[in-house]
C-alpha cells in the first residue's frame, strides 16, 4: 500500500463514528462497493516527482552492520539516501444510502481534516485511547488546565515527542490541501447510491536508503568531464 493511502486511512479509519453508532469503514480495495456507508480511496491524477537529491537520514542499524550496538539496538546513525519529493492528488469516494448519511459524513471527514492540521491529540502516534505510551499515564493533552490543552494539543510537544502523522508519513504539511466535495450519484441502480468525492492533494517524501557513511570528500571522475 502507498504511503499516501496509508496516511489517509491513519487520519479516518475507526474515527468516523455516525449518530446511529455505525462505524464508516475505509474500503482498501480501490473499487466499489461493498456494503454502504464505507469510503474508497483512488489515486486520480497518478503521482509527479517533483525533485529528487542525495541527503542524509538517521535510521536504526540492522545487526549485520559493523556499528550496530548489542546493548543499545534503538541507535541510530545519519546514512545517505535518496530522497524524493512527490506531489499525488487522491479521490475519497464517499458512498451511502441517503443525504443524512452524506451531510454527516463529509461533515465529520471535514473536521478530521482541521484537527489534523492542527496537530490535535489524538493523530499523535503515542496517543491509544486517552493514554500516553511515551508518558505512561494520562494524556496530557487532556488537562484543559493548559493552554495548549485547551486547544486539544500536547502541552510540551518536544518533551513529550508528540509526533503527528504527517511526521510519520513523511508528508509535507504546506501542501496538504482539501478541495470542497461534490456529488456524482449512480441513480441508474436500484435504490440509487448516493456518492460524494473529495480530493486531497499534497506532497510526500520517499526514501532510498544509499546505507553506509555519509560522505566527507568529493571525488570527480576526470574521464567523465
């Protein structure tokens, strides 16, 4: 599965929850429909490389590598990679039974959106359920004591290592960019299906990892110039 895909299914998956208790699945397969109210995701414009360079990453080491270390396996160490800036334009495909269902479901899908954004609490990947894993207690971000809590953020971001999911996947936040939805129902079934679209465009990084030491020196091979 593409990184794009997975970042959309890490932000809706499990968090779109209906008035009448149902539960909108995010449909994996790229094809309609199984059982309505669900969301399918499509890649509708493919995806563009942008830019494409050599830079340095910090990755964990594998056992095999000569400064791997036994007593601490979670080192990491800058490496050279390939990275790659990639722009794709994805199609939510809304599918469902009536307007209610469709008012509520885009309304809801809309307001993931801004708390994405917004780094709200619960798109950090140390938040399950009203519990810090890197804390071990409570979320902090629960406490309406602070500031930050109020607005439903990490009250110490760094010391806490709260970590959005755009961090996670690499995507590039500035880009990150939600169009309005609109309506393409199939009224030739029986009953109709009811299908909004909205689109969601952004840029990502992806990475191949060169491996080694970063390098210190420049060699230019003179038959080649």
């Amino acid at each position: 599965m593409i990184k794009p895909i997975q970042v959309m299914i890490a932000i809706l998956q499990g968090k779109i929850i209906l008035d009448n208790g149902l539960d909108v699945r995010i449909v994996k397969r790229e094809y309609p429909i199984d059982k309505t109210p669900c969301i399918t995701i499509d890649n509708s414009g493919g995806t563009t490389v942008l830019k494409k360079h050599v830079t340095n990453k910090d990755y964990t080491l594998s056992p095999n590598h000569p400064q791997y270390d036994e007593s601490n396996p979670n080192k990491t160490i800058s490496q050279q990679v390939i990275r790659e800036q990639r722009s794709i334009s994805l199609e939510l495909n809304i599918w469902c039974d009536n307007e209610d269902e469709r008012d509520e479901i885009t309304a809801k899908i809309s307001e993931l959106f801004y708390q994405v954004q917004s780094d709200h609490y619960k798109f950090c990947n140390n938040y399950n359920d009203g519990h810090c894993q890197f804390l071990d207690r409570s979320c902090e971000a629960l406490n309406k004591n602070y500031m930050r809590g109020i607005k439903n953020q990490c009250p110490k971001p760094n010391e806490y290592h709260y970590q959005n999911v755009f961090k996670t996947f690499d995507i590039i936040r500035a880009t990150f960019d939600v169009a309005p939805p609109y309506i393409l129902d199939d009224i030739t079934t029986k009953p109709p299906v009811l299908r909004s679209i909205i689109q969601v465009s952004f840029s990502y990084y992806e990475y191949y990892r060169i491996g080694g030491a970063v390098s210190d020196k420049l060699y230019v091979d003179e038959e080649l110039l």
